[in-house]
C-alpha cells in the first residue's frame, strides 16, 4: 500500500506547497514512485508543475476540458453524489499526470476543492442521522489509496491548504504521516499552539464519527493515527552554513514549543514517531527532534525553478544560465540544495519504513 504523508500547517505561505514539490521529486530520484496531491483550491501545485501559464483561470479549465488526465474534479464529482470508490475507479479512465520526472506523478488540483470542505464537515458532524453523507469523510481517502494502489504508488504526499475546515481534517487523519513545514517567525510560533488544539479537537471528532457509525476501525480508511515525523525549518538566511543568530532564535523557540506542546499531545493519542527513532535519523547532523531538515531560503534559483516547473537542485548549468561568479554562485548553491533534499528525501523513507 502506498504510504501517504501530509505537508500541514495551518500557517500559510510556509513552503507546503514548494516542499511537496521537491520532496515529492527526491523520492522519485531514489526510485520511489511518488504521487503528489493538490489538495489545494489555490492549486499551486498543479501551477508548478503545469507551468505559471497554464494556471489563469480559463486555462485551467481548457485543462480539464481537453485533456484525459485524472484531475481532483471528477473525484469531488464523486464523493459529493454519493458514488462508490470501486465505482469511481472502474468508470473514470483519467490517466496520472506526468512530470518532467519520470517517477513523479501529479493528481492535479481543483478550485472548487473546498465544496468538500462543508459536505464533510456535514457528515462528521451529524452523519448518523443522514445515511447518505456517512460515506464521503471515508470515501476520500478510499478513492486516493485505490488511484496509489492501480497505479503501484510508493508514496503519495499531500499538499494542504492553510485552512482547518474538513477536508483538511479528513486528509490529515488519514495519512499515515504528516510533515509540518514552517519559518522561522513570531506568525509560526503562534501556529504551534492552535496547531496542537486542531489535531487534538480533529481526533476526537473522528473517534466519535466511527463510534456513531459503528464503522469498523481496522478496516474504516480514516485510520486516525498520522504519525508526526518532524518540522522543516524554511527560508531562514545562512551565515556560515547554519542559520544567522536571528533566525535561529525563532528556529531554536519553534522547536521548543513543538518539543513541549505539540509532541506530549500527539504522543498521547498515539501520533508521533518515536523520539530515538528521529534521533537516530539525525545522527551527525545539527539538528534535533523534532526537527526533521532546515531549508535555507532558495533565493533567486526560485525564480527559474518556477518558470521550468523544476525544483531548485535539478537546475542544469544550462538553466541557470548565468555567467562568471553569478553562476559559480548559483551552481555552489543548487548543489548543496541537491545534498540537502537528498539527505531529507533518504531520511524520509527511514522514518516511514516500519
Ligand atoms: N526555501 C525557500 N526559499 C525561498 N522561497 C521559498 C522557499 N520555500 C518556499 N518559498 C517561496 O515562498 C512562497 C510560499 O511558498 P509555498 O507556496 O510553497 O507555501 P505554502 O505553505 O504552500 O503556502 P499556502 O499556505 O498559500 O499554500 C512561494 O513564493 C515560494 O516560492
Ligand atoms: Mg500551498
């Protein structure tokens, strides 16, 4: 079964999106079939690897109109009538959207996503009594581990938006791992907090809904148990290859309160690795639970990134494009990049590997 893994947090603007991306394409380069999942209405995911253009409004929808790719639209179609997942799957025969990896695969994104967001919310909240909507919470997940499954997926890595309402709620409680990116700043530090009251208030609501339901929770899809593999510290500025004194206070307070706050809770309901487990994964390194890498901002190699629907380290000298120092510059950096997301690529499949 593929193994699915959340970017969350409901900060925004802090890389969730970027890091599905180029994680996302470092599990493909370990030989690791990955499917990457925009569970967005921003579909900035889909703009990433479709290309800036392709993303204006009509564009999009000439998109879904003439191409027969598997989109999140004909999905939501699904779950909001009420169809089967088996259904789905033997009716629908949308191919995966390729990327400029050949062992990357995109589910692209849809603007109307959020229609679930209340049809879920619906049914988590008051589903024992209208048997026609307990299906959808569970249905989602169902559908996404049948595409994985028809197409021998390792790794299916969700890209959230900012937003608590129930689809996030049903994409996070159904993952078997969640990574929570964030930067370095007072906004993120407030984010510890509420993240924490979210997960825990989401777990219990869960918990309820398959009680009510008497689903069986072996076999229900929603297994409530996401396990926290670690935060990705982005976008701070280096000063002699570690983080300059400014950021790393923020850094260092984030992690503490991740350590104190988030961690003890999501230990008590059983959603966290185990400490030794991320410690030995960090064995060498600066770092310390739950800290899983820290990301330096990517600076102007974005900007190229971008517009080549290519993370920063698969950059050729050619795309970079630049000449004397400038290049020397660049090229140093998206190497060192390249080790980077490496290194969190193969740490990645240690965490998730029983
Ligand atoms: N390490 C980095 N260095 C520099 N810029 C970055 C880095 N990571 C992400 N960015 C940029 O920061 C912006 C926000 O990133 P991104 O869209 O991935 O965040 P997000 O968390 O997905 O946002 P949202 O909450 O809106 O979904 C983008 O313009 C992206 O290019
Ligand atoms: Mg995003």
């Amino acid at each position: 079964m593929a193994k699915s893994i959340c970017l969350f947090n409901h900060k925004g603007g802090v890389s969730k999106t970027t890091t599905a991306f180029n994680l996302g394409w470092s599990l493909a380069d370990m030989g690791k079939k990955t499917l990457i999942v925009d569970l967005d209405s921003q579909c900035n995911l889909t703009g990433i690897v479709l290309g800036f253009e392709a993303v204006g409004d009509d564009k999009l929808d000439a998109f879904y109109k003439s191409r027969d790719n598997l989109t999140m639209k004909p999905i939501v179609e699904a779950l909001i009538d009420g169809t089967a997942p088996r259904t789905f799957m033997e009716t629908d025969k949308g191919k995966l959207l390729s990327t400029k990896h050949n062992n990357l695969f995109l589910l692209p994104g849809y603007i109307n996503v959020a229609d679930l967001d209340a049809q879920i919310s619906v049914s988590l909240k008051i589903a024992s009594g209208i048997p026609a909507t307990r299906n959808i919470p569970g249905n989602l997940p169902k559908i996404l581990q049948e595409i994985a499954a028809a197409n021998k997926i390792d790794y299916m890595l969700y890209d959230l938006s900012p937003n608590v309402g129930g689809l996030n709620e049903v994409a996070l409680m159904s993952s078997d791992y969640f990574i929570v990116p964030t930067s370095p700043d007072y906004f993120c530090l407030q984010a510890v907090g509420s993240l924490e009251k979210n997960i825990m208030k989401w777990h219990r609501e869960i918990e309820r809904f398959r009680e009510d339901n008497q689903f069986d929770p072996a076999s229900f899809p929603i297994k409530n148990r996401p396990k926290f593999i670690g935060a990705i510290q982005q976008r701070y500025r280096p000063r002699n290859e570690r983080p300059a004194k400014s950021f790393r206070e923020w850094i260092d307070l984030i992690r503490e309160n991740i350590d104190s706050k988030l961690v003890p809770s999501l230990e008590s309901i059983g959603c966290v690795i185990p400490r030794a487990k991320l410690e030995q994964a960090l064995k060498g390194t600066n770092l310390k639970p739950y800290d899983l890498e820290q990301v330096p901002d990517f600076n102007s190699l974005i900007a190229i990134s971008q517009k080549l629907s290519k993370p920063i380290f698969a950059l050729t000298d050619e795309d970079i494009g630049q000449v004397g120092n400038i290049q020397e510059t660049m090229t140093e950096n998206r190497d060192k990049f390249a080790a980077l997301f490496k290194e969190l690529a193969q740490r990645v499949v240690v965490l998730t590997s029983h």
